[in-house]
C-alpha cells in the first residue's frame, strides 16, 4: 500500500513516545465544580496546554476510553499564525527550531511538511486514546485534506476511513470579486475499527409527516396498497407474487391493473399472512373499474423514533457567521474568536457517535464549542456526556473556560425581540398599480407607525416575495438559561520522573497506582527514537 513521506517523518515517527508524562495540576480558580462538590480530575476537564504533552499527560488515565474525538486542526493555509516548535531531537528538526516563533507562512516551502510533523505525533496519541469502538472526526479543508486522508489512512488504517463529510460553512459568497469561492470545509472520520463500531442514524421527525392517521390507541400510521404499480408491477415480472389473498366476503382478489393486465402484490405470501396473523392486513371499499370492491393495503406503524441515515453532505447546518453570531451573543461582544465551529456541527458529530455516557475529546479547543455543545446535548436528553479540551493558548481560561463558564451559568442576551404589527398581506401588483387600493395600504402603515412607534426602538416594513409585512424591533436584554454541567481547569506540571516518583513520593505513588498510571507508565516507557529513513520499522504503541 502506498504510504506518504515527508520532510521529518522519520523523526517524528516515534516522537510521541519520547514526550515526557507531565502531571495534571487542578486548578480551583478557574474551575466550575458543580455545586458543593471539589474540583477533581473525575469531571469534565479544560486543560490548558500544548496538546502534544496534554494528550501524552492523559494517557495513564484515558488511554483506550474515549469514545469520541473531535478536533479542529489549524488548516496551514499560510496565514494562521500557527509555529512548528515540537521539541524533537534532530538536526533536521533543531534547524527548523532555529525559526521557531515563526509563523509558518504560505510562501515556506517546507511548511506542508512542517503541517504533517506536528499532526502525526498527536495523531498518534490520539489513536492512543481512542476506545476499540471509537471515531475519530477531524475538519480540514482543502489546503491539507489530501496529505490527512493519507496520513490518517497510514495511522488508523484505510479500511477504518468511515466517510469524509462536507460542511457548508458560508451561506453567501464571501469574495465577488473571484470566479470561485470555496463555501465548504471537510470533515474526515475514521474509527479505531471500521468492523465494531455502532454508529447512531439521524433523528429526523419529519419522517411523521407521511403517517397522517392515528388509530384508538393514538398510534400515527399510513396504510399502503398492497398492489404493486409502476415499473415492476406486471404478473410476468415476479410470477409468484401474483395470488389470491380472501377478502372479508371469502372470495379471492387478485392484483390486477385498472387498464385490465394482470398486476403482482407487492409481497410475497408468506409476509401477506404474517400482515393478516398481526392485523395490519386493512381492507377498503374502493370503486374500480365501475364496480366497487374490496382492495387489500398493509398497515405501517411510525417508528417510535424516527430516524434516517446520514447523508454525508451537511448544508442544512449553521454556518461560521451563525457560529460567531452564537459567541457575539455569549460575551457580549464582536469578533471575539475567528474561527469558531457552530454548536449544531459538533451536535451531528455526537448524535453519530455519542451515546449518553460517552467520553468525548477535543484537544484543538478554540472558543469551546465542544463543551458547549456536549453540555446542551446532556441537557437536552438527560446525558451524562463528558468533556476534555486543550487549548495552548492563554485564552484557554479567558475565551475557551470562560465561555463553558457562561453557557453553565447563563448569561445575560442581549438581541432584537421583533413583534408583528400588521399580518402578513400578499400584494399583487394589480393592486400596486391601481393608485386607490396602494393609498389605503400606504394609510394603514402609516396609522400603525404613528400608533406604534413610541413602543419600538424601529418599525421595519418589507415586501419579500409579494408579501408585505410589518414587524416592530426592539432591543432586550434576557437572561439565557444555564444548561448546567460543571468542569475543572487544568494545568500541566513537571515532567514525570518515573524512578525519581517511586523513590521518593511513595504517598503520591500509591495514589497512581490506584488511578492505574503506574502500570500504564510501566507498559508505555520511552522509547528510543529509531535512526533516520526507517519509518517502515512500525514502533507504534499497541494497547
Ligand atoms: C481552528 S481553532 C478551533 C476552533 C474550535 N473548533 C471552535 O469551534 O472554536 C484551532 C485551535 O487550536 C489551538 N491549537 C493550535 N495548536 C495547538 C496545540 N499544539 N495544542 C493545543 N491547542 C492548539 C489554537 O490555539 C486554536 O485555538
């Protein structure tokens, strides 16, 4: 199978087992513990650090646990800002180091190598922490989606590729002036095994719609023709579905068209008699062919939850200007973060692969939306979802906690509160012409704003699509509700001496041995890295 080679892949091949453990420091001030309870490592956590060390920092007690992962990678378009500074020890790598601080920018010619050095390390932790059973979903958009597919095809595996998803994330064009704007990013899932995962279908409850009766016990329900029509339908086509059924008078019916040919059943007889045996074999009076007789349909229940599968093109979410409209509200604020996903994506993502005690990381934090939108799920449907981010920059307790902080609490809203003044009026433009009919419309709106206006900070009237409208708009400030949910700040500590903890911190020791890190460390000691151009040699850890 082919593999993808880049710049440094040698050296990183094994970096992510040379990356030193470092201890989980719980920070109290800037934690949100749930009321009366301590901040503990047990709960949703924020952690605030470079994800290589934090991912590594988890692993004792995570490896192989969490359910889900969902992360946001810089996309190295060239103007993101974002350094390569991993610590790896190489020449090749300390002369990259020489320039680190420095962004990497679109004109480095090595910068699409520099991308895949500081991806697959923690690609690589991540699989670490990954269930059995789990899924992993990275966005990405052009810019790098052809060397991800490849480097994730050569970490998880091409045969764990579920699907690659694509977001609509604008819903204008954002540059007139260009011939193509791209409006839709990527979003490329992969499990740890392709065979055992259970993925979730999407709840849609329009399915209902197509059941419009309801029996005595409310059940909704359709009843569908028991004769097949269309393309098909002919005796010929499947002979053995062509027999008499006995209608509620005794005698045979058998399927025949209205022009006369002989018709099919749309099932066969054994299914036929399991519909009569569970009484959803419904016979109606119906008139054909000048006679009125008796037709035989099969009644369908609607499902108790409606679902359908997911197609693997999102455009009926929000996009980036609702995500940003959605923190402008939260902080009261503009511009707060560039690049926020809206909460509804990563509700897509949990509905496929969450269930309501699932574990779900995200360790290219940003502005939070994961937690957020974990904590609206479980508030939605009683989970018991958790969380853990990380976030490298300071903005982790300010932007990134701050925002789970409000959206726990609830926070003050402010926004237009809009109430209809005048009913909704189709105005042809018969009526427009004539100078009458417009001049009693235009008094009427006229009446309405003079009455009105004292109680509104605006008075808008539109005509969209031959409907005019009239809506009053004021400003309030609401409170938003809390959606609950509590979490703890996390900082990273010394690197772990494993040797120099045994000797010397035996209270602490015991404390992880009971969390299970002490095994997990001995299992998962360093390695050494292997010598340059033998990446084939595969040192991966195996759980
Ligand atoms: C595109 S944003 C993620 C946006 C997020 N999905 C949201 O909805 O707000 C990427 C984030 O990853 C963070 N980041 C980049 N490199 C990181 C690293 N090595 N460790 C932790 N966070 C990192 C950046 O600071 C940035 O906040």
């Amino acid at each position: 199978m082919p593999t993808l080679e880049f710049k440094g892949k040698s050296f990183v091949y094994t970096h992510h087992l040379g990356v030193p453990y470092r201890e989980l420091l719980v920070v109290p001030g800037k934690s949100c513990p749930a009321t009366g309870k301590k901040p503990d490592l047990d709960d949703n956590l924020i952690l605030h650090g470079d994800n290589l060390e934090a991912l590594k920092a988890l692993l004792p007690r995570y490896a192989g646990k969490v359910d889900c992962i969902y992360i946001d990678p810089p996309y190295n378009t060239g103007t993101e800002g974002w350094c390569y500074n991993d610590a790896v020890n190489a020449p090749l790598m300390r002369d990259w180091l020489k320039k680190s601080g420095n962004p990497v920018e679109r004109d480095d010619l090595q910068r699409h190598d520099k991308w895949l050095c500081m991806m697959w390390p923690r690609l690589q932790l991540l699989k670490e922490l990954l269930a059995e059973d789990g899924a992993i979903f990275v966005s990405i958009d052009d810019n790098e989606v052809h060397r991800l597919r490849a480097m994730m095809d050569d970490i998880f595996g091409e045969e764990n590729h579920v699907a690659t998803f694509i977001w609509r994330k604008v819903d204008s064009p954002n540059d007139n002036k260009v011939a193509i704007t791209p409006d839709h990013e990527m979003i490329l899932c992969y499990t740890n095994d392709a065979e055992i995962v259970g993925f979730g279908p999407k709840n849609d409850a329009s399915i209902l719609g197509a059941y419009s009766a309801k029996d005595e016990m409310g059940r909704l329900y359709r009843d569908r023709l028991l004769k097949k029509n269309g393309a098909n339908s002919l005796r010929a086509d499947r002979p053995t579905m062509f027999f008499g059924i006995k209608d509620p008078d005794g005698n045979d019916v058998f399927p025949i068209h209205d022009n006369g040919e002989e018709a099919r059943w749309a099932a066969g007889i054994e299914t036929v008699e399991k519909h009569r045996n569970a009484g959803t074999l419904i016979w109606k009076r119906r008139e054909r062919r000048g006679q009125t007789v008796w037709e035989p349909y099969t009644r369908e229940f609607a499902p108790d939850i409606p679902t359908r599968p997911h197609p693997t093109i999102w455009a009926d979410l929000p996009t980036m200007r609702q995500a940003k409209a959605m923190l402008t509200d939260i902080f009261a604020a503009v511009d707060v973060f560039a690049t926020p996903k809206p909460v509804e994506l990563i509700d897509r993502i949990l509905e496929i692969a969450t269930d309501k005690d699932s574990l779900i990381l995200d360790s290219f934090a940003g502005s939070g939306t994961t937690a957020h939108a974990v904590l609206a799920l479980n508030a939605k449907d009683g989970g018991n979802r958790k969380f853990i981010l990380c976030e490298t920059e300071d903005y982790a307790d300010t932007l990134t906690a701050e925002r789970v902080r409000r959206v726990i609490r609830g926070y003050d809203y402010k926004g237009t509160a809009e109430t209809e003044l005048h009913p909704p009026e189709k105005i042809t433009w018969s009526t427009f012409a004539k100078d009458k009919a417009r001049d009693v419309i235009l008094e009427r709106i006229e009446g309405i704003e003079t009455f009105e206006r004292a109680n509104y900070d605006k008075i808008e009237k539109k005509i969209v699509d031959g409907v005019l409208t009239v809506v009053g708009q004021k400003q309030v400030t609401e409170k938003m509700p809390g959606l609950g949910g509590s979490f703890t700040y996390v900082e990273l500590g010394e690197a772990m001496d494993l040797e120099r903890l045994l000797a010397e911190t035996p209270g602490h020791v015991a404390q992880l041995h009971r969390t299970g890190a002490i095994s997990f460390l001995h299992r998962h000691r360093p390695h050494p890295c292997p010598p340059p151009n033998t990446p084939q040699r595969k040192m991966r850890v195996r759980r």
